[in-house]
C-alpha cells in the first residue's frame, strides 16, 4: 500500500487541491482502504489483492488528526512491507533515498515479491532451516516479533499448520507481535502483544496445544535509537527475557533460535544458550545484509523444560 499525491500538507493552504490517495496492492486492510472513487461516491466492493486501484479522498474533507494517524499508519505499514509502487523518490532525504534504493535492488526483495513472502527475512529462516532442519511438519512453534509475518509464512508451511499436505502431521504456528499482523491462514497472531509482559505470556501458554512450543523463534529487534551499543543492549535483554519463559514454554529437546545485534553483551547470552541448550550456533544466513552486524543464535536440545518431546 503506498500513499502518493500531495495530499500530506499541514497548513489550511495546503490542504485544499488536495487528495489523499490510496493504492491497495499485495494486502488489502480493513483500516486503511477508503473506496470512494473519484467523483466521491463509495465503492460497493472492496478492493482485492489483484485490483490496485488508487482510491481518492479529498484530504479536506479530513480532520487533521485523522490525515497525520493515517500517514503514521502508511508509514508503519510501508516499513512492513506492505508498499509497493509509484512516487517512492517524492520528498525523501538522502539516507532515504539511499535505503531505497539499495532496497529496491535487493534481490532478496525481488525474490519475497515473486514468491509472495511479505518481507525478505523469509529467506533467512529458509536458509537456517534448509541448513539444520529446525521446522517439520507437526511442530509447535513460537514466532516472537512475527510483523509483518514472513517467518510465520515460511514456519506454516514447513510445520504443515495450514494442514495443506493431509498425508503430513499438521503443526501449529503462533506468532507475537508488538505490531498489527495481517491475518495468515494456518497461524494464529497474538497483536499487539509485547512478548515480556506476564499477560502476553499467559496467554501464549494458553494458546500453544499443551501449552508449549517445539521450536521458539525470535526475529526481534527493538527500535533502534542508532546508538549501537543501547540496540545491542536492549535487543540482547529481550532475547534474554524470553529466555527466562523459556522453562514454562518450550520442550526438553526443543529450539530455540534468537536475532542479535553482535556486540559486547553478546557473550552473555551465548553463555545461556550453551548453559540450557545441548548445541549453541552462530548463524549468519545469506539474507542477512554482510554490513549488518545482526547474527543469529541457534540453539538445539532444549535440556530445561518441562513436558514431552515431539518425536
Ligand atoms: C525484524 S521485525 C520481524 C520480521 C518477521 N520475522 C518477519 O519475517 O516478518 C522485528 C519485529 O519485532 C517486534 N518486536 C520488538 N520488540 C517486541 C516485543 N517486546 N514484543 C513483541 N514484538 C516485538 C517489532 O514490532 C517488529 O515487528
């Protein structure tokens, strides 16, 4: 979805000529789809995946509150992924302009548009799981900071949660998210859900078949202030603290793979996972961009929790 015109102007002159135009490309959202056609009236039908019109609103006709959440919303959901086309260059600055292009030119990016992954890090999940077979069908698994959902894609299709092969065990995907998710056939979303908060994890427990998970995936990352060392702090202290619910979530013999932001606090965690785990690895799938200092840990044979094993 992309917003594009000129219709974000913040003074009364601004906001005359103009219009607020949607474009519903690949997901189409309940919040944000405005079908009214061009001589106002509302459309009768709503918009699908293969009908990228673009729907105009005079911006007038709008309270200011409602243009700048909307805007806030697009944005959101641009960083999710769910942009598309047109006007990507219009009043950006140069780092912008520098992101886009790069990302526009990724294959990685091209590649989840042809197979329809929501975002690019599908393919470092299928690359970790390709190399060390983490997900089979049958197997529970915990997908923290699931938005927009592309692990959670990759992760149902390989546990069979959708049931798509009926010769396979069918497994269960759940993802966690501080963010809306677009609903996925075969995963369940708890969203907005902070994946620390006690209630978030109650709940988890609740959902889980028998409450617990045969793998936990955690594609994390806190908003990042750009001060390196505090996004390598606090992105270590969430890996940390999901952890700790580890002993009441995941399966003796269960996995446990984590993203990190490599740094001085690495070690801690590393020290954990080989404390709580039977195998400890450090993976830095293709996917992930080599100037990144993101890396992932991999960890196998849960030794801790409680619970049977998935054979
Ligand atoms: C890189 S994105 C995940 C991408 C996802 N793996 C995918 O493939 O679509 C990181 C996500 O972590 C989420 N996140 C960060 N802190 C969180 C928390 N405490 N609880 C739940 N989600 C969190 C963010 O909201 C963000 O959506």
């Amino acid at each position: 979805m992309t917003f594009a015109g000129r219709g974000m102007g913040h003074s009364s002159a601004h906001r005359k000529p103009c219009f607020l135009a949607v474009r519903l490309c690949q997901v189409t959202s309940p919040l944000v789809s405005v079908p009214i056609s061009k001589s106002g009236q509302r459309e009768p039908r709503a918009p699908t995946s293969s009908d990228p019109r673009v729907y105009m609103m005079p911006t007038c006709l709008l309270p200011f509150p409602v243009i700048r959440s909307l805007k806030l919303l697009c944005a959101s959901l641009q960083r999710q992924g769910f942009h598309t086309a047109g006007g990507h260059y219009k009043g950006r600055t140069g780092a912008e302009h520098l992101w886009l292009t790069r990302h526009l030119k990724d294959p990685f990016v091209k590649a989840a548009k042809v197979e329809s992954y929501r975002c690019r890090s599908a393919f470092k999940l299928l690359e970790v799981n390709e190399r060390h077979q983490i997900l089979r069908p049958g197997l529970r698994v915990l997908d923290c900071g699931a938005a927009p959902g592309a692990w959670s894609q990759v992760a149902v299709q390989r546990v069979n949660a959708a049931g798509t092969d009926p010769g396979a065990p069918v497994g269960f995907v759940l993802g966690v998210d501080l963010l809306h998710i677009f609903p996925l056939e075969g995963a369940t979303f708890l969203c907005p859900a902070d994946v620390t908060d006690p209630r978030t994890f109650q709940r988890i427990r609740e959902l889980l078949p028998g409450g617990r998970a045969d793998v936990i995936l955690s594609d994390m990352a806190p908003n990042a202030t750009g001060i390196r060392g505090l996004d390598h702090d606090r992105l270590i202290s969430l890996c940390l603290s999901l952890l700790d619910l580890a002993p009441d979530t995941l399966c003796p013999g269960g996995t446990f793979l984590c993203k990190t932001w490599a740094g001085s606090q690495s070690h801690r965690l590393q020290k954990r996972l080989t404390e709580e785990f039977q195998n400890t690895k450090t993976v830095k799938p293709e996917a992930s961009r080599k100037e990144s200092s993101e890396v992932y840990f991999l960890a196998t044979q849960y030794r801790r929790g409680k619970g049977s094993v998935k054979a």
